[in-house]
C-alpha cells in the first residue's frame, strides 16, 4: 500500500462529508480525496446495475487521483455495489453496513432495532442480514426515508416539511418500541436532532461513521498504510454538482471549515 496515497471516499452527494468528517477526526495524518455525486443524486430510487456502474466510474475517479483506499460513504452503494467494486478493484475497499450494524447490535437492550435508509437501502435487507448474522435473537423493522436526501441536498435539513416527513416515517418504529434507530443514510446524520427529538431521548441513534473510521483506522494498522509523518493533510473535494454550494454546506452544515472544492463534469466521469 502506498503510506502517501488519499483516502477516498464517496457518496451520492453531501452525506458522505459527515463520514468524512469522522475520519478527518480518526486519522487526522491522512490525506482525503472526497468525491460527491450531486450532479446525480439521489441514488436510493434507482436500480441496483445504475448505481453499481456510477460507483465503479468513481472509484476509478479516486484511484486516478492516488487513492490507496476506498471508503464507500454511502449506505445504497455499499448495499449495491460492495461485491461489484471489490471484485473490480485491487485496493481495499469498506463500506458503512457492516460498521452501523456493529454499533446497533452493542447499543440495544431491548432487542429491537429500527433502520431507516432509502428506498433501496430498505430493500435490499442489507441492515437486517448483517444485524441477524452478529445476533439471530434480534428484531430489525425497516423504514424507507425517500424525501430526506432531495429535503436535505436542497438545503431544507430544517424545513416544516422534513419534520412531517420525519414524523410520518418514524411513527411505525416507535409502534414496534424500538430503543435503537440505525441511521443507515449518510445524509441523515444532519437531521439527527429532528430524529432524537421525535423518538425521545430513551432511543439511541446510530451513525454508521463513527465505527467506519475506526474500521478504515484498524484497516490502515493491518496493512502498515498510515502516513505517519504527515503533519499538514490535505483535503480535496470533487463534485458533479455546483462546487459553491457544496463547499458551503460543508462549512455551515458539516463543520468542515473552507474546503477546495472542484466540479467534474458528469461527462468526464463517464468517460473514465
Ligand atoms: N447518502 C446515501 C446513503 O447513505 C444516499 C442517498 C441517496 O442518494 O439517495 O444511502
């Protein structure tokens, strides 16, 4: 493994950054390479070969640019395309499933797990297998979530509008008295405190991040792949979508501060 190369990660559009946020904190000697499909977004509705096939033009994207790694900082794309990109590409790659249905099985008491996701996310099953695989005796309840990532992509992770939807998406699992709410979208951790609120504060919410870093961390220790001496990391961010904006909400909404931000058009990732 190349010890200088980046971390890549990616996702559909802006909730990726909240992973990245998180591995900014775990390896802070790391250099990143994000790519944000915003040009494309949302991935949750559409078919399992679409969304395989725009992860692989990405991945190769982040390899071009020397990523010695790939986070895949989207739950609908490791839940489509984890196998896919594995099989393609010859650099370790994670996804977010595994790790997010780690910390739900340790965080419950009762036993009952909520998930929320896309559409194709909650199809797919992929919380409930990964989740029963660790621990049989556990219910799952799945719940998709179809109008977060347009509400929060458009800038409305505030809006009267995302709270009813909320509401509406949220009221079968505190039926099922879930104690655990796995948020199994990237996006989602940006309307976590609308989604607290609404479950209640004996409800433990779950963001997937925190154990990806560590995953990517413990990844790095294994493979003798940290960059040690690397005091000033650098970060570049990379979008089909409208660079201003998305370096705007990295800064306002995910904290990151002023980042470098490049737009590529959706016909140059076609091509690669
Ligand atoms: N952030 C994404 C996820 O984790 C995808 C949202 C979307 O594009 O629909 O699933």
């Amino acid at each position: 493994m190349d010890k200088g190369g980046s971390i890549g990660i990616f996702d559909s559009g802006l909730g990726g950054l909240t992973v990245a946020r998180q591995v900014m904190k775990v390896l802070p000697k790391e250099n990143i390479v994000y790519f944000g499909d915003n040009g494309r977004v949302p991935y949750g509705e559409r078919p399992r070969e679409v969304i395989i096939d725009f992860s692989k033009q990405i991945s190769r994207f982040l390899i071009k640019k020397g990523a010695k790694m790939i986070i895949i900082a989207c739950n609908t794309a490791t839940a489509a395309a984890l196998d896919a990109l594995k099989e393609e590409f010859d650099l370790p790659i994670i996804g977010v499933i595994s790790a997010g249905a780690r910390m739900a099985v340790s965080a419950t008491k009762n036993g009952k797990i909520g998930v929320i996701g896309t559409t194709y996310t909650i199809k797919s099953e992929a919380y409930h297998k990964k989740i029963k695989e660790l621990r049989h005796d556990v219910e799952v309840y799945g719940s998709p979530c179809p109008k977060f990532t347009p509400l929060i992509e458009g800038g409305k992770q505030d809006s009267r509008e995302l709270i009813e939807a909320a509401q509406e998406y949220l009221a079968p699992l505190k039926e099922k008295g879930v104690d655990v709410l796995v948020l199994g979208c990237t996006h989602y951790p940006i309307v976590a405190k609308h989604l607290q609120k609404i479950m209640g504060e004996g409800v433990t919410l779950v963001d997937p991040a925190i154990a990806t870093a560590e995953e990517a961390k413990a990844l790095l220790d294994e493979r003798g792949g940290h960059n040690e001496g690397n005091l000033s990391p650098t970060y570049l961010f990379y979008t089909t979508g409208d660079a201003s904006t998305f370096a705007n909400f990295a800064k306002q909404i995910v904290g990151l501060g002023e980042v470098d931000v490049t737009h590529v058009p959706v016909s140059e990732l076609e091509r690669s």
